[in-house]
C-alpha cells in the first residue's frame, strides 16, 4: 500500500527545513501519513540512486513531531532530545511514507516510534524512535 | 588512534590526507550536501570535519530561530560516512546502519554548525563511528552521536553472490 490520491495532500509550510525537502501530510482512511515526495536535491548517492541518510533521518523526526503536534495541542514545538534511526532498506527514486505512534506520553517526555516506507508498508526503509520534551 | 593497526600511510584515503584546500569533490558530488551548501573542513585519518553554513532554511523551530534537528542529523550522517572512508584500506561502498543523535542543547541562532566524526573501530563488515556537532566551540556541541555502518554494502560481486548468479 503506498499513499493513495494526491488530492489531500497538504504542504507543511511551518517548518522552514520540512519545505525545503518538501514534506507533506495526508490524510488517509487510517490516520495521517507524512509523505517526502521524490526530489533530486533530496538524493545522497546519485549512482543508485539513493535518499541521503540524513534526509531519511529528518524526515522520520518529522513525522514524529507531526504527530505529536497532532496529539498534544502543545503551545511550543516539542523538542528533540534523541533520536535514534535505523536504516534497513535503500530508500530509491520514489515518494516515502512515514507513520509515528506516540508510545508513551507523559507530563514532560513523550516517546514516539515512526516507520517509513515507499512502495510497501510492510517493507520499511528505515524506523526511528526518539524522546521529546514537551 | 589507530582503529584497524592499519598505518595511516596504508589507508586508502593516504594521499588526500591534509590537502590544503581538501577535495570538496566528497561532498559536491552528493546532490543533498551541495544542496545544503556543506563543505569540508578537514580529512584526517579516521576522522571527518565538515560545516554546514547557517541558512534560514535550515530552521525547525521559527519562533526560537533553531536549526531543524533533522539538519543535523544530515551533517553527522555526512561526517560520520566520511570518516568511514578515511578509515577504508580499500575503497568500497557503505551504508549507514543505524545513527543516533542526542540534542544536548539548541544550536545557536545565525550560526553556522561544524560536524566533526571520527572512526573509532573498524571490523572487516562493520565501522563503528563517533560524532559531534558545534557552534562556536568545538567543547561546547550542541549534538552528540553514534553510528555503525556496513562495510562493503554492494555485495553483488561477492563469490556467494556469483555462485548463486549462475545456479539462478
């Protein structure tokens, strides 16, 4: 399963470095989907060619933080205090998909676990988990 | 510190070590890094140096002007592959495994930020790789982290991989 229509996509415009990867959000029959679509200037091996690492990184912290912002209603904007990603498949020439579920939420820490795939949800290109201060 | 008893002579990035200016070829050939405007500072032995110059569009946080974390995570990433190479006797290609990061501060406003990783132990599969990223001061990091990667990541023209090639 991969995002589905294009129609409901909207551009994430409050954080300056989610637009200049140009992430998005989707609301699908499931929850909401965070979406990274292709870029060139998002790529770190052009042979491949591949998604930079880091971009892959960014993009898991944003979707954790989307969905935080989503569940908490906070004031501020949560911040990271770790976050720790694996990487587990190439992530290719094609638009990613990340999904978070807030683990633990406490009074000052939250605890948020995303996965990120492109073609097939059950094939993950790489899965971060990370503490916020809230 | 020696990672593998390897002589620094021996390693495969020898004869780049200490060029003044270092090839920015390392990171100008990666369209994200050129894209963020990244350069590198010093090659070393084991050891990376790179600066991501501050930009507007960098930010996570408009409210307090602060870097966006996943930024960061783009320097270590970029540091910490580069240190690998500077560890490799042969050049081959590698893959990150697995990265953390610990956010020990926010990084200055209007800042540029400076990546520094360092390739403290080497197997023949796998790099373990240690990094910090700073502001003004290198005793001061804003970020600290920890990452492995796989050593010899394409594995297509592995004597395994040919054998199976030709039952398939």
């Amino acid at each position: 399963m991969s995002g589905g229509s294009r129609k409901n996509r909207t551009p994430i415009t409050g954080v300056p470095y989610a637009r200049m990867l140009g992430v998005e959000v989707e609301r699908s029959e499931n929850g909401w989907l965070v979406v990274l679509p292709f870029r060139e200037a998002n790529v770190g091996n052009a042979r491949l060619p591949a998604l930079h690492g880091g971009v892959v990184g960014a993009f898991l912290e944003l979707t954790a933080l989307v969905e935080l912002t989503r569940q908490l209603h906070s004031a501020g904007t949560p911040k990271p205090i770790n976050f720790s990603i694996d990487y587990l498949r190439s992530a290719g020439a094609d638009d990613t998909f990340g999904r978070a579920e807030i683990i633990k939420h406490g009074r000052r820490i939250a605890n948020v676990r995303v996965s990120a795939w492109q073609s097939d949800e059950t094939k993950p290109v790489a899965a971060g988990i990370g503490n916020f201060l809230l | 510190m020696s990672t593998t008893g390897l002589a620094p002579e021996k390693l495969a990035m020898a004869p780049i070590f200490g060029r003044e200016p270092p090839p920015q070829e390392l990171v100008t050939h990666v369209p994200h890094a050129c894209r963020l405007g990244m350069s590198i500072v010093t090659l070393a032995p084991h050891t990376a140096v790179l600066k991501l110059p501050y930009a507007e569009e960098l930010i996570g946080d408009t409210k307090r002007g602060v870097v966006f974390g996943g930024a960061i995570t783009t320097l270590l990433d970029q540091s910490s592959g580069l240190a690998v190479f500077c560890s490799l006797e042969q050049f081959t290609a590698i893959a990150t495994l697995d990265l953390r990061i610990d956010y020990l501060r926010a990084a200055e406003p209007a800042c540029d930020l400076t990546g520094r990783a360092e390739c403290y132990r080497m197997t023949r599969n796998v790099a373990f790789v240690r990094g910090r990223a700073w502001d003004r001061d290198p005793e001061r990091p804003f970020a600290s982290c920890l990452a492995t990667f796989m050593i010899g990541a394409n594995a297509t023209n592995t004597p395994l991989a040919r054998m199976l090639e030709q039952l398939a």
